[in-house]
C-alpha cells in the first residue's frame, strides 16, 4: 500500500524543516563514534576503575572480550510500574553472559509517580524531572564504558527522560526494556463513579481509598491509556522495544524471556556496528510515533514530550504537524479513558501488534524505517508468545474486540483523537477522543483561577453551579513548573453531569488520563508574563470549539 499522501506531505516537511539541525546532529554522532570515549581509548587507570568491582566479568570487560551493555535504571519500589525493575540488573547481566557479552549498571535516574504527588506541591517538580533524567542517562553514558545501553523506564518523564539522554550518545545502539502492566484492577469507569460521589460529599475517604487501591493495586503500569502507555507505544512504533514486549504483565515467564531476547539483541548490534539510536530515532520514527498518539487517542503530554525528543535528535516538529496528521489519520482503540475498557483488554484484542498492521495496510505508518528491536517494522505486527523456551510471534491481523480496537479502514472516528484549537488565546491541545462529541463545543462565561485548589473551594461554596469556563492560569513552565491538573476531573465532571456547559482553559497540563470534561490545554503563550489568558476577566464569554479548531 502507498503512503497516505497526508503522512508523506508531513513527513517530507519535516525533513526539509529539519535539514540544518540534523545534518549537524548526524555530524556530531559521526564525530562521537569516530573521536568519542570508548573503552579501547580509556587510559590503564582510566579502565581499571571501570571494572574494578565486576566480579566474574572482569576478565571479559578487561579484556574487550565482549560488548559491554549499560544498564540505565529508574529503579524504584514506590512506583509500582519501575518496582519490576529491581531484580532485571542481575538477570540481565546472566542474559549478556549467554552470549559472551556483559552489562553494567551504569548510573540511576529519578522516577517520580504523578498519581502520587497529583494535586500535591510535588506535582510542580514532575515536568522539570523530565530534565533532570536526560542529564543523568547522560552522565551515565558518559563514562565510555559501553558499546550499547538498555533503558530501564516506563512513565510519564521518565521514557522521554531517558531518550532525550541517551541521544546525545546516539553512535550506540540502544533499547527500551519495559516491565508492563500490572493485572486489571476495579473497572475504570466504577473508579470514576466514586471519585465523583465523594467530590459531591456523598461517600467518604474510607471508601475512596479503597477503591483507589482495589485499582492500582500490584506491581505494574497503571491500565489506564495515559502517559506511560502512551510512552510505550511509541517506543513500539518507532521501532525502540523488541516487538510488542509492551504490554506484557510483570512476573511471567513471558516477560522475562522478552527481556532476554532485548539483552540478546543489544548484544548483537553491538558487535555489527548497525542501527544506533541517532539513525533509528528519524524524521520517520517520530512520525510514526505521532501516527500512534493520533490512532489510539494517546496522552496529550506527548504535544511537550515528542517535540523535545524529535529536538535532541536534530528533528523538529510542530502542534501543526500533529494537526495535519490528525486529518488523515483514524482514531481505532478506546482504552480507558477514551473507552471502558483498559491496556490488559486492549494486549487481548491485538494490542500494538494489530495496530501495526491495519496502519500499515492502510498506508498510514512508515514501514521502511530503520528499527532497533528487529530487523523491520514487518516484525511489529505479531504479539509474542512463549512456546516452551522459545520465543514466537503470531500475527494479529485481526481485532478480538471491536468494540475498543478497530481496523482503519472501519475506525471509530475518521480522523485522530488529538486536537489543535487556536485563537486570540493562543494555541492549545484538546484531546477529542476521551469526550462525547456534543462536548466538542462550549461557549460559556469565563471563571478565572490562580490555583487548582481555588477551583475546588469555588465549588464546595456553591459558585460553579452553572455553565462555566473555569480558566486557570499561571500553570505554565515560567510560573510553576506546568503541573497536571487531572485532580480538578471529578470536580468538573460533577458540573457536566448536572447538565452544565463546562470546558476548562488553562496554560497547565492535564495528564494522558484526561477525559470526560472538554479540556483546552499546554495554552502557549502562557499566562505569566503577559499571555492573552491573563487578561481573561470573570465573566468574558469564551468559545472551545474543537470542530473548528478555535479558541477564543
């Protein structure tokens, strides 16, 4: 099948868009293979530090017996979805023993979990983490040590984190390891119902606190469709996992075989010299990665997120790239919370593997790209199985559920379920997918906010029971570090439900759980110092218009 004219058009604009910047980011990463540190160039005492503590595998690392593997770990046992991690190093290092090569933990980063710190103080460090895990791969990777790296990541900062780092050392060859989703928990939508009966005082913390806890209640991603889950599908489609190892539950024979082969596989590419990051991660991948936000109504974290990582590889795209695209590419899975159903459901129906391939049946994806975790994106349209101790892919050319994962050319909707809405407020994100389509439109009175917690005190005192567009600035990176707001969903989803016209407006971000309540959202310019959305006054009529994509 031809490449949809849409996608080619986009894609060729990028490129041209991007010539000056990655021809000089191709340059630097030929320079750092050619002149780079590398253990060969490491002085005695230089070296020696290097492996002094590697117990069986000094004599391999000391002798350049075999490709050395960096470990870079967001290892922590708060966060349920990095708790996996804490074993991997030790299996990994016996993986790369199999094949004559070793790995090394070469440095820690922060995880920090937004569903803890959520409406928190916390919550103004989260974006700015995303910064502080790119220095720290970079350190890790900085010692010379290596011939591949293995990244051990999975939420929200923390994959971008990861890969905005390991691009600066992109003449190595590297992947992402992830560590899937916990089991299904409560059901998304009965979470939501008791969220919302105890933002109206009808049910107690008691109660909301343990259905919280019957929802995130193991080891694992959360299941809902959002950032992380997003994060992983990316790296799928742009080629960055061994395929189709994302939605995988922790602790099964399954999920550690597909950590095997990654560690096998690194191996390989190390010794061949083929596929390092900095050519993988192209002008084809990126939009391969923003096809997929698009085709599965993703987390709109990733309008911030994916231009930063396309930025660390001399790439640049734009809010209107994703707004081209959006037009010619079909909405197929709704997963909670576009859907009622979560990432466990979705694996079950195809997953990434059927998604793969009506894409690409389609002309909708880049199928020629240049891919890390197999030798073509041909290899993503099969989801893993383990058949004794060997590791197969069966093709998933069909949907099991066609009510959550759909085929392109029989979509949910005709185009994707991201938005760019702009007007004399600026530009912002509207996520479609997670709200009805009678929603897509609020014309209602402006109620303006400083802070998420003056939202809530409004309405406890009685002030929101009407149609509104409760604006809440200075949320942006200059004022307070961009925080999620998610924490204003059940409050706002109240006011709709009671048959109110409500839209929330703000120059913060939601979170890749955001649904139900129209959400403009990222509004750039930001409030602070003088964005248009500071001189919005109580009571100014504003219109969301996602049809037409204006705000105004």
């Amino acid at each position: 099948m031809d490449l949809n004219p849409t996608i080619a058009t986009v894609t060729d604009r990028i490129i041209e868009r991007s010539k000056p910047t990655r021809r000089r980011y191709l340059d630097l990463m030929a320079e750092q293979n050619e002149r780079g540190i590398s253990r060969p160039r490491l002085s005695c005492g230089n070296f020696a530090h290097g492996f002094a503590a590697s117990g069986e595998d000094k004599p391999t690392i000391s002798t350049l017996g075999g490709p050395n593997i960096a470990i870079v770990t967001a290892y922590n046992d708060m966060l349920s979805a990095h708790q996996p991690y804490g074993r991997y190093p030790e299996q990994m290092k016996i993986f790369a023993r199999e094949v004559g090569a070793t790995a090394q933990v070469a440095g820690g980063v922060p995880a920090m979990c937004d569903g803890v710190t959520q409406g928190q103080p916390g919550m103004d460090l989260s974006l700015f983490s995303r910064d502080v895990i790119a220095m720290g791969t970079a350190i890790a990777l900085s010692h010379g040590m290596f011939d591949a790296a293995a990244l051990l990541g999975i939420c929200d900062k923390i994959v971008p984190g990861l890969l905005i780092g390991a691009l600066r050392f992109g003449h190595l060859p590297v992947l992402l390891v992830p560590g899937g989703p916990m089991p299904s928990g409560l059901p998304n939508k009965e979470k939501q119902r008791i969220r919302q009966l105890y933002a109206e005082g009808k049910v107690g913390k008691d109660e909301l606190l343990k259905a919280e806890s019957r929802s995130y209640h193991a080891p694992g991603t959360c299941t809902f469709y959002g950032t992380a889950n997003s994060n992983q599908m990316m790296m799928e489609l742009m080629g960055l996992h061994v395929p189709n190892a994302a939605f995988i539950n922790p602790g099964t024979p399954l999920r550690q075989a597909l950590t095997r082969a990654a560690v096998h596989r690194l191996a390989d590419l190390a010794r061949s010299g083929e596929r390092p990051l900095g050519e993988v991660v192209d002008e084809k991948a990126i939009v391969n990665a923003m096809i997929g936000l698009l085709a599965t109504g993703g987390s709109t974290n990733h309008f911030i997120h994916l231009p930063a990582i396309a930025r660390a590889a001399g790439i640049l795209i734009d809010w209107q790239d994703f707004a081209d695209l959006s037009s010619a590419v079909p909405l197929l899975a709704r997963v909670y919370p576009n859907g009622a159903k979560d990432v466990n459901d979705f694996q079950d129906a195809g997953g990434m593997a059927f998604v793969t391939y009506t894409l690409s049946r389609e002309g909708l994806l880049h199928t020629d790209n240049l891919t890390a975790g197999a030798e073509s994106m041909d290899a993503w349209i099969g989801n893993p199985e383990l058949h004794g101790d060997e590791l197969v892919w069966k093709p998933a050319e069909e949907s099991a559920d066609i009510d959550m994962l759909r085929p392109a050319n029989d979509a949910f909707r005709a185009d994707g379920g991201l938005r760019l809405v702009q007007g004399n407020l600026g530009r912002a994100v509207l996520k479609t997918s997670a709200i009805d389509e009678e929603r897509w439109v609020i014309e209602a009175p402006a109620r303006c906010f400083s802070d998420q917690n003056e939202v809530l005190d409004a309405f406890k005192a009685g002030e929101l029971d009407g149609d509104c567009a409760v604006v809440v600035r200075f949320q942006g990176p200059r004022a307070n570090g961009m925080p999620e707001l998610h924490k204003l969903t059940p409050t706002l989803g109240v006011l709709q439900d009671r048959g109110h016209r409500v839209a929330l407006i703000t120059d913060g971000r939601m979170s890749g759980a955001s649904g139900k309540v129209p959400a403009a959202i990222h509004v750039s310019p930001e409030a602070l110092p003088d964005g248009p959305l500071a001189r919005v006054r109580d009571g100014d009529l504003i219109r969301l218009d996602g049809r037409a994509g204006t705000l105004e």
